[in-house]
C-alpha cells in the first residue's frame, strides 16, 4: 500500500528546503512513517535541488534509514562472535519462528521487523537482543516470548 505523504511537504518547508538539511529531513520522514517512501525521495530531491542518485545514496549509507517499510516494533538479534557462540542463532531462530519470518523481514501485518546486528558492543552480556531499544542481555530461547508478549498487545 502507497503510504500518504501529505506530511512530506511540510517537513521540507519547515527545513526551509535547505540542502544542508538533507539528513534532518531525512530523519523526520523516516520517524513519521517508520520508513523513507521512494516518492518522499523524489520530492525531497527536487525541493532541494539535489540529484535523486544522491538523496538515495544518504538514504542507504545510514544504517538508521530504511527504504523498505518497518514494523512498529523492531526486534535487533546481535549475531556478532561473542554472541553467536553463546547462543545467538538459536535465539534468533525463536524469534523467526515466533513472528513467522526471517531475519531482515517485516510481519504482514507490519507489527514486528526482525533484524540481526554484528556486534552491539557490549559482549559481556551477550546473546543481547535489542526490543524497541530496550536492550536484553542473557538472551535465551525461553525470553523470547516475555519480549514479545507485551509487545504484541501495544499498537
Ligand atoms: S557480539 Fe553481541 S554485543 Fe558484541
């Protein structure tokens, strides 16, 4: 489904269009609908007279960004080394059965994405699973649900 970008505009104007604004901007619709619309792009390229291969560019440098819709809730699986060998997989492998997708997808009823990171950081706790940025070290297999319980009750 096309997303309504009525919004759009008025995040480019409040920015006053400037080109060094790209990123805010960029920002703002990403936190507005949880993902960066290609028809965003094009009008944010041609108010800001910058060329669309560039908008895109920023847009797939960013990890923050996302050009794929998202889910509401964002679920990040920590694959790095020390994760992995503490379990890791199998704790994604929950959450792929659980939710009914695979790693770097988004529910149908574009409630949950899942993705998996390459270290987060903080070893020492690991497995470590990432909830809506709510961090949750010691991850097993049985957590999986007390994460996403409460989650799927909340829009
Ligand atoms: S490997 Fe998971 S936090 Fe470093």
């Amino acid at each position: 489904m096309e997303a309504n970008l009525s919004l759009v505009p008025a995040i480019i104007d409040k920015y006053k269009a400037q080109k060094k604004a790209l990123i805010a901007i960029l920002q703002e619709i990403q936190e507005t609908y949880n993902y960066l619309p290609e028809e965003a792009l094009r009008l944010v390229s041609k108010k800001l007279g910058i060329p669309l291969i560039d908008v895109v560019s920023v847009a797939t440098f960013y990890r923050a960004f996302s050009l794929k819709p998202k889910g509401r809730h964002q679920i990040t699986v920590c694959l790095g080394t020390a994760c992995h060998v503490r379990g890791g997989p199998k704790v994604l492998e929950e959450f792929e059965r659980k939710l009914g997708i695979k790693a770097g997808e988004t529910t149908p009823d574009k409630k949950f994405t899942l993705e998996t990171v390459n270290c987060l950081g903080c070893c020492a706790i690991g497995p470590v699973v990432v909830a809506d940025g709510n961090y949750h070290a010691h991850m097993t297999i049985r957590k999986v649900s007390r994460i996403l319980k409460p989650l799927s009750k909340r829009e």
